[in-house]
C-alpha cells in the first residue's frame, strides 16, 4: 500500500512545488483564453441534485440547520453566468460523501470551467486542448459512447428493441464476468458495471480519449441530443481513469426543474437519502442562461496521471484516511 | 449491518449463512453513475476466495465470528478436544473441520488460536513451530553422506513427513507449521 507510507519531508516540499507549477500551468491555459478565474464558497445551503453524488453535511449557523460542502461549484457559477460573467474557470477544493479509493477521496481538487456560447464541438476541442497541453501528449482521440459499446463488447445500445438490449447487457455481464456474483442492476446501472469493469480499463491506453454523446441521465443538466437517448455531455479518459466530463448546458427553467425532480424521483425509488431541492438556483434559472458549455476535470487525478501515480492521495498535500 | 462505505480488508461479514473475510476492497464509480464497490474475500470455511461486486449502499451482516486463546487437551480418533484458556469451557473440533490440516501437528498441551463462528469453531491457529516424536522411520542409510537426502517419517500425530537419514524412530524433531516442513532434530 503506497500511498499509506508517509512522504519524507522532501517529498512533500517536491510535491508542493509540482502542484503549485501544474496549476499555474492550469491558469495559463485559461487565462490566455481570456477566461475570468474565479471563487465561489464551498458551502452550500442545498446540495446539488445528483442521483449518485451524496453532499457532506456541515452546521455553519446552528445545530437544527444543515447546510452542504459543494459536490461542485456547478449551481454557483451558473448563477454568476446569469450575472453576466462571462466565461469563467475555477479552481477548488469539492466534497463528496463516501468516496474513497485508488482515484476517489471525499475531497478533491475539481477545475470548472464555463464557455458562453460554445458549441458542442468547439468545447470538446477545447478539452482535447486543455488535455494535450497538461498531460503532453499529440493527439487526443473521440469515440461516440454508443460505439464504444459497439467496439468493446459488441451491443448497439441505442437499438431499438430495448427489451433485446437489456438482455445482450445482462448476458454479457454473466460471461466477462463468472467469478463475481453480479447484484441485481437496472439498464443504466448495467451499462455502469460494464463501464467501470470491463471497457473503462481499456480506454485512452496510449492516448487520451472522449467519449461523447452519453445517454441521457436524470440530474445532469447536460442538453438531450434530437435523437432523445443521447444527451450533448462527454468525458474524458486516459489510462483507464476517467478525467473530465463536460456538457452543452440546459438553459431552459422548466427543464432544469424537471431533471432536479427526477434526480430525486430515482433517489427515491432507490430507496437513497432524499437531499432538499436547490431552490435560490432555480430562482435564478428563471432568467433563463444563454447557451453555454461547460467541463469539470479532476485535477488530483490529471496530476497523478502526469506524475505516474496509483492513488490520488499520493499527489495531494495531505491525505484523508 | 456493515454497509459499502465501511468494508475494509479485513472485516467479516456472512452471506448465505458462510463467513467470508474481506481481503481487498475496491471501490468504483463511472463518470457519473451508480457506484460500485468489488471484494475479493475468503470463505472462513473452505479457505476458497472469490470476488463479488456490491452496489454502493447495500448492507452485510456481521460475521459472528471470535477468536480464543485455547490450550489442546487430547483427541480421541477424529475429535480433538480444546479448553478456552479464559472461561476453562471445552470445545470439540472433528478433524475434517480443521482446515489446512493442522490437526498433524497438534500435541498434547499446545497452545492455540481458536475460531468460533457462531459459537462453533472452525478454524485453528498453531504457533509456528511443533516439536513432535518421530514414531516410525527406517534406519537411516549408514555411511549415507549424501547431504540432501531424505526419507519418511511417521510422527506421533500419525503425519509424514520428510526427514533427513540421520533421523532415528523416538527422536524429537521440530516441524514449522505454516510448510508442513522439517527444521531440526532437538537432542
């Protein structure tokens, strides 16, 4: 276990010096692009609604009065785009309840970064940009998520009869996977155990990839595509680790409301913890957002994967445990 | 209820009425959905190890398992009798439940580690060394110089094992336990 081994004074003073030059690295990229940096508060008074994100709970005020550490600066900085911000980046430490492991931890370093007006492909471009400038490589490929089921395990999921599909899905699982008793999974948590066990190890072997075009998932504001299976979101994955994950945004207020309820509609159903609605962000949602795109990369793991390590507490300053 | 957020290496759960040892924890989350948290794990009873995939949130019991310091009194054929050094109670394991074949190196009066799962015991842990009396051997090769050679012999405990030619019927020889393998003759 590496990362359980305490660094040595000057590993630490080395370390602090490769992340204060990679995130100045980080600031250049955006600054040049005219980006305007920014700060928003870790403290929320509600989480944001995800169906599989869980905030931290933190009592600012009083004991009988909960508020949240961020999950991301997401709702925040759409509120300062409806201000007329402009394109913005952040830097900052975010907060997620229960996530531990080789590249999780219940806190980490996330970049966010909003492009008024982009368009899907421009803000896919720019990522590759921002990926091929950090992590120096030439070249960063794209691959559709449909067809990367297509090419990894030989299922075309946007078929039209999804019944058929839901059964290729379960059969495939049963054969990659004998050893492991699988535990009872719907379509899109199947199309999760595949990701993560079976097709997400492989991707971005030599070179960084996008994935784009996921299908539509309730709670991410990500813009459905006309097909109406697939949504305007992407992420990024080098070295089986995913890194990043953008999408053209939601801007209508209805629509926005609707996919906040149907997060919590799932939460429901799964029988998880029911977080409060964020109601000042839909309040300010009601002056509807011009089209924007926008991106959250992991920067603990970009920098363990520039620096060749295992574990993400092996590239932050101090480590949770 | 241990819950996916508390498994660790280490900890025992039941599934299925078996107690399984958690051995490596894993935890994983796609981009944006459900996560899952995989265990390789080891089944108390068999010693078997496999590996299951657990979505985050779901629950396991507690494996009521415990382990007391208890001293070998005697066997009697296939039973094998143990005194809880603590509360002086007897507990009887039949040798098919003691895993990896510890019963060949038990004597009278050692002191060992004693699993319980659900109050039964199922698994014993010796020290790593057992000094044992070599009941039966043939007589060692004379002359032999041979350095590496070896022959076998039947210990007290009615186990074989390979000795070196120079062992002779009534010897004490010293085996360690984890290899099943001879160390030295003790004179």
């Amino acid at each position: 276990m590496i990362h359980t081994s305490t660094p040595t004074a000057s590993e630490r003073v080395k370390l602090l010096k490769k992340r204060s030059w990679f995130i100045k690295r980080v600031r250049h990229f955006f600054d040049a692009l005219g980006y305007l940096e920014v700060d928003t508060p870790c403290l929320t008074r509600y989480p944001a609604s995800e169906v599989y994100i869980d905030p931290i709970c933190a009592y600012p005020f009083s004991q009988n009065n909960p508020y949240f550490l961020v999950t991301s600066p997401e709702y925040y900085m759409k509120r300062l785009l409806l201000n007329g911000s402009g394109a913005i980046y952040q830097i900052g430490s975010v907060f997620r309840r229960f996530e531990k492991g080789k590249m999780h931890s219940p806190e980490f370093t996330m970049l966010e970064w909003y492009a008024p007006a982009y368009s899907y492909q421009k803000i896919m471009q720019e990522t590759a940009d921002f990926l091929k400038f950090t992590l120096e490589v030439s070249k960063v490929e794209f691959m559709s998520f449909a067809n990367c089921f297509k090419e990894f395990i030989d299922i075309d999921i946007l078929g039209k009869d999804r019944g058929k599909v839901n059964i290729q899905l379960s059969d495939k699982i049963t054969q990659i996977d004998k050893s492991a008793k699988v535990p009872a999974l719907d379509f899109h948590e199947k199309l999760d155990y595949l990701m993560s066990f079976y097709i997400q190890p492989k991707l971005g072997k030599n070179l960084p990839i996008i994935l784009y075009d996921f299908l539509i998932e309730p709670g991410t504001l990500a813009k459905p595509n006309k097909d109406d299976m697939t949504a305007a979101r992407f992420e990024a994955y080098y070295h089986g680790i995913e890194i990043s994950n953008g999408f053209l945004e939601l801007t209508s207020h209805l629509k926005i409301t609707k996919s906040l309820l149907k997060a919590n509609e799932v939460r429901k159903q799964k029988k998880f913890l029911l977080w409060p609605i964020d109601d000042d962000f839909l309040q300010e949602m009601k002056n509807e957002l011009s089209p924007t795109a926008g991106v959250a990369l992991g920067i603990d793991r970009l920098l363990a994967l520039t620096m060749g390590k295992e574990h993400i507490n092996q590239v932050r300053n101090f480590s949770l445990n | 209820m241990h819950e996916t957020n508390s498994f660790k290496k280490g900890l025992r759960v039941e599934i299925d009425s078996v107690p399984y040892m958690m051995l490596e924890v894993e935890f994983v989350r796609p981009g944006k959905g459900q996560a899952f948290t995989r265990v390789k794990m080891r089944n108390m009873l068999t010693g078997n190890v496999l590996s299951r995939t657990f979505k985050s949130g779901e629950k396991l019991p507690p494996a009521d398992i415990i382990e007391l310091d208890m001293q070998f009194l005697y066997n009697t054929n296939d039973v094998y009798h143990f005194m809880d050094n603590k509360s002086y109670e007897q507990h009887e394991i039949t040798k098919e439940k003691l895993s990896d074949s510890s019963w060949r190196w038990l004597t009278d009066g050692m002191q060992t580690a004693v699993t319980l799962f659900n109050g039964r015991p199922i698994a014993i842990a010796l020290p790593n060394f057992s000094v044992l009396v070599v009941e039966h051997c043939e007589p060692g090769g004379k002359g032999d110089t041979v350095t590496n050679a070896t022959k076998p012999a039947t210990l007290q405990t009615s186990a074989v094992i390979q000795v070196p030619l120079f062992v002779k019927e009534g010897d004490k020889v010293r085996v360690d336990t984890r290899t099943g393998l001879y160390v030295d003759r003790i004179k």
